[in-house]
C-alpha cells in the first residue's frame, strides 16, 4: 500500500539500494517534491526506477536537493487509474487536472500512504488520495492556508484516515507528517514493507503456524496482558514488524467477497475485517486491534471456475 520516504533539510539523498528497495514493493509509479524559491516543485508519473532515479540525480546536480526539502512516494494501486497521472505527490487542488499533472508548481504538496476506505474505488479515474484531496483537504485550505499546523484540524484529518500517514511540504521546505511514521538512519518512512525480504519471508512461513485452535480465538476473551502484544499467528512480535506486515497486505473492503481454495467458504468485507496477500494468495483476518491470523488460501469468483 505504497511508502512515502521524508528527507528533511540537511541530509544527503538516500543511497539507490534504498530507493530501489523501495520501488520493487511497490512499482505502480513514483513522484516525489521538494522546495525551491518558495514553491513545492511536484515531478511524478515515473513508472520505471531509471527513469525516476535518473531524474533525482540530475535535479540534485542542478540545485542540491539536500539544502532542500523532500518527500519520495513510491505507488502500489489500491483505486482509480494505474498511471503517471495518479502517482503521487498532489498539490493542495480541486482541480483534476492539477491533481493528474505530471509536473506542477504549488505552495503546498501532499503525499499519502493508505486506503481512505470511504473514497476508495469510488471513481474511474481518480484514487481514494486525489478525492479527498479534491473534495476535503483543499476545503480546509480554502479556509485556512495553513490548516496542515492547526493541531485540531491535524487531529480530524488522523481521525479520517483511519491508520493512514500523510505528508505535507511547503515552499519554506518544512514537513510536516501525520500518523505513525518510522525513523530509519536519517529519514521517515510511512512503512517498512520495503525493508530486504523480511516480510515476504515471513508470509510464507507464517502461514504453517497452528491452525487447529483459530476457531478457539473467536470465543475466547482476550487477557490483559495481549492487549500490549502484537500478534501474527499466535507469535508475539515487535509493534515495527508487526505494522510492516500489515501494511504489506491489502485490505478486503466491504461488500468485496474471496473464496477458500475449494470455493466452500465465502468471505467478504462485510463480514470481518480480511487482509489478502495477493502474491501468495494467502487470506488474513484481524482479530482485534492487535493481533492478525492466517485463515486460509483464497481465490477469486473468477478464477479457475468462472464466474459463480
């Protein structure tokens, strides 16, 4: 579900190890903005690695992006369009066409990492981020050009987003981040599901832990000491890791429905709260606020069978 990366003013680029790691979790386009001469420069709608890297060098030869603010997205499509027009950075807008431009000049950008579950494939064209960009974000800004510093309105926006972490920038080259972020070296990411093959890994062995006693977790109350645990398969882990592998799998909405490998058993969105693993095939469900359980392989209505 897409990473942000953050470099403040001060620090060197990140390495292209990094970077690349980064686009190979999620290569559905990148874009990245930074500050200059009091502006949010937005470049975006690079959809291989050489290109986008190519590109930060060579501005970086030019204007020395560490003197600069700056903020990288790297997308993994959850709605609206598989193109360089949906990639991320967005301009504070209404306009479609701002939002979808490839390269625009603004006082304020914006960058997100999520599902805005209430926008989320709600329109052919436009993702979950541009509508609420679109449709409330640029609301408050019309109100207040600087409603991203007032901490009630920093509140409501957390509270909208349900989980998600959002990035702002402006001319000046100051960031400011909403949601849970994660420091690494001397950078902010949204997530870590780009960190080496960890996560990936783990999907694949996490899915051989017991199995027998899923159905028990349904009707046993949970002590107050796994209220602090973070829990994958019924092995306590680190809160890190734990968000990291969440972040890696992509929720099943509501009215959206999966089958088990042998098409007995039906699950939908409705119904509880489902995490695919769309690589492997692999259905999760949360249980609680903390502790996500393998339920079994899936696939969907139209494969294999046809449509049921």
């Amino acid at each position: 579900m897409c990473v942000i990366l953050v470099k403040e003013v001060g620090y060197d680029l990140p390495n292209e190890n990094n970077l690349l790691a980064c686009w190979n979790k999620n290569p559905h386009g990148a874009g990245f903005m930074f500050n200059d001469n009091g502006k949010v420069i937005i470049k975006k709608g690079y959809m291989n690695f050489n290109d986008f890297y190519n590109e930060l060098i060579s501005i970086d030869k030019k204007i020395n992006l560490k003197n600069r603010g700056l903020v990288i997205h790297f997308r993994i499509a959850t709605s609206g369009l598989v193109d360089k027009g949906n990639c991320h950075p967005y301009p504070l807008s209404d306009s479609i066409n701002d939002l979808r431009n490839t390269y625009i000049e603004t006082n304020l950008g914006v960058a997100h990492n999520g599902v805005i579950t209430f926008y989320n494939r709600k329109d052919d064209t436009l993702n979950d981020t541009q509508l609420f960009v679109k449709n409330d974000l640029f609301e408050l800004y019309s109100l207040d050009k600087k409603f991203y510093l007032n901490p009630i309105f920093q509140s409501m926006i957390e509270r909208l987003i349900n989980g998600s972490r959002f990035v702002f920038l402006n001319g000046q080259g100051q960031i400011f981040k909403i949601g849970k972020w994660y420091r690494k070296d001397n950078y902010y990411f949204s997530n870590l599901n780009h960190e080496k093959n960890e996560i990936e890994i783990d999907h694949l062995h996490l899915r051989k832990s017991k199995l027998f006693d899923n159905e028990m977790k349904y009707f046993i109350k949970e002590n107050e000491e796994k209220c602090n645990e973070f829990i994958i398969n019924d092995e306590v882990v680190e809160e890190e890791f734990y968000q990291a592998f969440v972040d890696s799998l992509i929720k099943l909405e509501p009215g959206e429905s999966v089958y088990s490998d042998d098409f007995f058993e039906e699950y939908n969105g409705l119904n509880g709260e489902f995490y695919l693993d769309k690589n492997e095939k692999v259905l999760y469900e949360m249980i609680g606020s903390n502790e996500i359980m393998f339920i079994n392989n899936y696939r969907t209505k139209n494969e294999s069978y046809g449509v049921l």
